[in-house]
C-alpha cells in the first residue's frame, strides 16, 4: 500500500511539473529568445576566422637525380651533406620552423600592419610570433601518411597568398643555404688539395736536393779512387770474374759485392768513365733515374688535375639555376577551408541555456506563489 501511495505521488508531482512548464511556457520562450539574441550578438562581435589544410610531401626522387655525382663526391672527402628528397625536406621544414620567413611576410600585410599600429611598440614583436603561428607545418603522427599545411585567417585567400609566399620563401633560404655551404666545402676542398700540392712540391725539391748530394758525394768517391788507381798504375780492372759491377741509385756504378778488394783495383779508365758520364748526364736524367722522384712527379700531376672542387663549384651552379619549386611539393589553391565561427551551434547552445534560465525561473516563481498561498490560509 505505501509503494503504491509513492507511485501515486510521483505521477502527481511529474504531472504537477508539466502544468508547471505549461503555464510558464512563454516566459520560458522569452527567455529563450532572448538568449538566442544575445547569443546572435556575440557571434556577430566575432571576428571572422577560417582553417585551411593542405598536404605538402618532398618530391620524386628524380628531382634530385642531377645531384647524384655531388653526393659521391662529399661523401668520399666525409662531408655530412647529401642531396636528395629527405635531405632537402627535412631542411624545409627546419628552415621553416624558425618562422623568420612567415613573419617577413607578415610584416607587408596591411591588416598585420594595422593590427601592430594599435599595439605598443614592445609588444609588436609578440604580435607577430603569435600570428606567424597561425601557419603551421603538422609533422604525421603515428597513424597518418603525410604531413599537412595548417593556417588559421580571417580571409582564407589571403591566409592562402600569405602561406604561399612564406614557403617560397623558406625554399629559395634552403636553396641559398645549400648553395653557400656546396661553396664553402668546395673552398675547403681547394684549401686541402692546395695543401697536398705544396707538400708534394716540397717533398719533390727534398728528393732533387738528395740525388744531387748523392752524385756530388759519388763523384768525390770516384775521383779519389781515380787518383789512387793511377798512382798505382792500375788501369784496368783486376777483379776475379765472380766480383761484379753493380748498379747504383745514381745511375751506373761500379762498386764490387766483397768488401775485401778496394775500389780503385777497378782501374782508372773504368772509374773516369763513370765520372765523366755521370758529369754528362743532365738533371732531367738523373732525375728520373729516381723511381721515388717520378712517383711524386705523378703525385703531384694527379692533385692539380683533380676534378672534384671544378664538379663541386659546376653542381653549385647548377643549384643556382634550380627552381627549388620542383624540391618540395604543395598546392594551397587545393586547401580545404572550413569557417572558424560556429553561429549555428552558438545559436543552439543559446537557446537551450536560455530555455534552462526560463524553466528555472518559472520553478522558482511556481514555488514562491505555493509557499504564499500557504502562508495566506
């Protein structure tokens, strides 16, 4: 019996509730309206603001297919550069990220110049980040493929012309920066080259000075043995058949293999000889009587025929006359634009709070006129 009373008096206070609301029900669309045009007013105060999003991706592959050779070369000299579709985008968005060229931008812009012009001077710099961070390069995450362009403007064609000219920007830096370095490296490279040539040239005057000492040295040795060989009227060579001429760094030489017999028992016609073809020969022959000498000859004929710094400075050309357009891939005249303002749901949103004001209101006037009347019997 109780449960039941219970039951009774919840329908009761449920159907109470509705003739309640009904009979409020216009002070409740009061409300609701004017909730509705508050709300209209605030959206209205509301500066327009619209989101584009874009993709942007690192070119084929074969764009960069030109640079293949230079990439040999820097990186048999350790050289940490290397041309391709990663190095390159992965330096676009480096570049970019410092927003250096977005505020550049920004600055010619006459509604950011307008906007700065009603800020304190300390305080455009601020300004200007904070704008500038309206245009952004979203990096993939885990589940997504490409990365995106991002910008937030209140005229979505001008937020596309600003974002626009930024990246060019940001390519013709990466260009610029990649052709300073190639110069700087090939610079390096020439310092290096040059070095090696002058050591070798150094290294070539060390190993002439040696084979001129050397000859000079011979031909005091042979011109004392000559002396001794004819005060001792030894003119021919009376060696036993197994001792035999030998040849000598300088040039021919006779020199016997046993230390027991002395040199001058070669005689003196033989030793003079040596002496006077040894006066005879020109330092072109005695210079390249030496195999130490012709192989930094050749040394030294390979580092001034180098090619590589003459490539480095031809591929550094060939990024001056590069569109770096053709390096990174976008296109904000495909960007998707979407309204920043929500009026309908500002709208909705205002309705039904003003609903919720009106219906509390009528409750609590419901209440009051009960507990009156009460009081009143």
């Amino acid at each position: 019996m109780p449960e039941t009373a219970t039951r009774h008096d919840d329908e009761i206070n449920l159907f109470e509730l509705f003739v309640t609301l009904w009979k409020g029900k216009w002070l409740i669309l009061t409300a609701m309206f004017g909730a509705i045009i508050l709300g209209m007013l605030y959206s209205v105060s509301l500066p327009n603001s619209y989101s584009g999003t874009t993709f942007v991706r690192a070119a084929q592959p074969s764009a960069f297919t030109r640079y293949a050779f230079l990439s040999e070369i820097i990186g048999k000299n350790d050289f940490s550069y290397k041309i391709s579709r990663e190095f390159i985008f992965n330096a676009f968005i480096s570049e970019f990220n410092d927003l250096e060229e977005v505020i550049k931008t920004l600055r010619s812009d006459e509604f950011v110049v307008q906007k700065l012009s009603e800020v304190e001077a300390e305080k455009q710099a601020n300004v200007l980040i904070s704008l500038a961070k309206q245009f952004q390069i979203i990096l993939p995450q885990q589940n997504e493929k490409n990365p995106e362009l991002r910008f937030k403007w209140h005229d979505p064609e001008t937020g596309k012309q600003l974002f626009e000219t930024s990246l060019q920007l940001v390519l013709a830096n990466v260009k610029a920066t990649l052709a300073k370095d190639i110069d700087q490296y090939a610079l390096g490279a020439q310092s290096k080259l040059n070095i090696k040539i002058e050591n070798a040239v150094l290294k070539k005057e060390i190993i002439k000075e040696g084979i001129r000492l050397a000859d000079k040295q011979r031909l005091l040795f042979l011109t004392e043995q000559a002396t001794i060989a004819r005060e001792l009227g030894v003119a021919s060579n009376f060696l036993e058949g197994n001792e035999q001429l030998n040849m000598s760094g300088s040039g021919v030489s006779l020199s016997v293999q046993s230390s027991s017999r002395p040199f001058y028992m070669h005689g003196y016609i033989a030793i003079e000889k040596e002496i006077s073809l040894i006066q005879a020969r020109s330092l072109e022959d005695r210079l390249a009587l030496s195999k130490e000498y012709a192989k930094v000859e050749q040394e030294i004929y390979g580092l001034k025929n180098d090619a590589s710094v003459a490539r480095l400075l031809a591929a550094q050309q060939m990024i001056n006359i590069d569109d770096p357009g053709r390096w990174v891939l976008f296109n904000l005249n495909l960007a998707e634009i979407t309204p920043n303002k929500k009026t309908n749901l500002t709208l909705a949103l205002s309705a039904v709070l003003g609903a919720m004001i009106g219906a509390v209101f009528v409750f609590m006037r419901s209440a009051f006129l009960k507990r009156k009347a009460t009081n009143d019997v």
